[in-house]
C-alpha cells in the first residue's frame, strides 16, 4: 500500500513536470513563431552586443580628442563624425550605450529580484507584514518616479554610482504590488490548501506553486520595467542627474548635441534615434511575450 503510493507520487510528479515543461515549450514556440516579436529581439541583442564589444569595434577611446577635427560629418576616419571636442561619436554611442543598458538592465533586475520578495512575503503570509507593506508600496507609488530617483539619489549620494540603485528603488514599488496580487489571487486555490493539508512547507509551496504561476506576469512585467528603466535613464541623463561626465550616456550625449543642432544635427538625431530602436524593439517583444504567455491576449484582439 505504501509503496503503491509512493509510485503513484512519483508519476504524479512527473506528470505535473512534463506539463510543466510542455507549457514553456509551447510558450517558446508561439514567441519565436511570432516575427515581430524575434525580429524585436534580435536587434536589441544585436545592439547590447555592440555596446558591449565597444573596446573591439572602435579603434578610439570615448574620451580620445582631436581639437583639429571638431564638428566633422561621417566620413572613413570617424563614420558617425565626431563631436564638439572632436571625439569620435560612433565610439562615444558605444560606450554610452554600455552605460545606460547597463544601469536600465540591473535596477530593473533588482527591482525584479526585491520586489518578489517583498510581495511574495506579503500576499502569501498576509496578517502584520501584508498591512505595513501594502502601507509603505502605496506610499512610494503615490511619489512621482522623477522625484523618487531625485529623493533615493540625494540620500545615497550624488555622483557615487548610486545611480542604478536610485533607479531599481522608483521600479520596486511596482513589481511587489503586481507579485502580491497575483499571489494573493492564488493563494487560495484548491491545490494550495491541499499542499498544506499534505503537510508541504511554505517554501515548497511558494517554489512549486506560487512563484511559478507568478513567473509569466513577472517575465512580461520586467520587459516593460526595462523599457521604462531605458527611457527613464535618458531623460534624467539628459537633465543632468546619473551619469557624471565626461562618461558618455545616450541621454546626455542628446543633451550635448542640442546646442549644435544647426551645426551638426546628427549629434542629436544619433542618440535619440538609438534610443528610440531600443525602446521600439523591447516593446515589440515585450507585445510577443505577452501574447505568448497569455493566450487570452492575442485571442482578444
């Protein structure tokens, strides 16, 4: 008898693993059969490659000068021309770009990462710790994301590198109230209340049940935190706060550029029109994603 449990146990198991597993393949198929979505993908890759290769595909340091050549449009020496200072702006749009993909990248990664905790621990114990919790994320989504970086920048420092954590504080407050109330919709399904009653620990059950039904609007959640992070980066390198220079930012290489627009508008149009192919392509994957994690999505429209 207790063997025939036992077996009937494992095969269970298996069985709830290859679903599992069926419905992530399923899932990556719809999103790779999706060309927008792939097409979304590959050019952001393409571009965080770029950035990330910057030191072998430019045979000029960002902060290299050439006072005799300022101002100079694309040409076989400097194919994107050169800046004010006659810095070489392809290597410059590099560099920056491994900056501020950087920074969007890892604050939404730890915001992710702070965030499920946080909700995870709220809408799954409730009680005491849902109360001060829920008390302080509303709080904090209540402030104006600008005046959240400026308020956690001047309290970790100014021009510390603090910079990426000021940014992964405004993002948090949105991944652990989208956690909590998933968590909190599924928490009292039936096969929870059966998990308990089988005698499995909390933190089986949040492993096998909570964070995996919470797994795809988190997944989908942090491509558009990344977009967010991306175009929250450049306004505020374009107003001054985050990067300091000389360090090249897309954001404050558009701000650079403004006063030469007549000149050379390319010093403006460079930065902007890759931000906007970063911004663009995420969105699109991020709608493939979507589509793929959540059938009743694309069957809605």
């Amino acid at each position: 008898m207790i063997t025939d449990t036992g077996a009937g146990a494992v095969k269970t198991r298996g069985l709830r693993r290859t679903l599992s597993d069926s419905i992530w393949t399923e899932t990556l198929r719809k999103l790779f059969g999706n060309k927008t979505a792939t097409a979304g993908l590959i050019v952001f890759v393409l571009v965080c490659l770029a950035c990330a290769l910057a030191p072998w595909l430019s045979k000029w340091g960002y902060m290299d000068v050439n006072f005799s050549r300022p101002l100079e449009r694309p040409s076989a020496t400097y194919i994107l021309g050169t800046d004010h200072l006659g810095r070489d702006m392809f290597t410059r749009l590099l560099y920056g770009g491994r900056r501020t993909l950087r920074i969007a990248l890892g604050s939404t990664l730890m915001a992710a990462a702070a965030g499920c905790f946080v909700g995870l621990t709220a809408g799954y114990f409730g009680g005491k710790a849902d109360f001060v919790l829920s008390h302080v994320l509303d709080m904090l989504a209540s402030v104006p994301v600008f005046l959240l970086i400026i308020i956690a920048e001047a309290m970790l420092g100014w021009g510390r590198g603090n910079f990426i954590y000021a940014m992964a504080i405004s993002a948090f407050p949105q991944f652990a109230r989208l956690v909590r109330a998933s968590v909190m919709s599924i928490k009292g399904n039936e096969y929870i209340e059966a998990s308990r009653a089988l005698g499995v620990s909390h933190t089986g059950i949040i492993l096998r049940h909570i964070l995996r039904n919470v797994s795809p609007s988190l997944i989908v959640r942090f491509t558009g935190g990344v977009t967010e992070a991306l175009i929250l980066c450049t306004i505020m390198g374009y107003i001054g706060i985050g990067i300091n220079p000389p360090t090249p930012e897309w954001g404050a290489l558009a701000f650079l550029g403004k006063a030469y627009i007549r000149v050379n508008p390319l010093l403006i149009i460079l930065p902007c029109a890759v931000i906007a192919i970063c911004v663009i392509s995420l969105s699109l994957f991020g709608d493939g994603l979507r589509d793929a994690l959540d059938p009743g999505a694309s069957s809605g429209k």
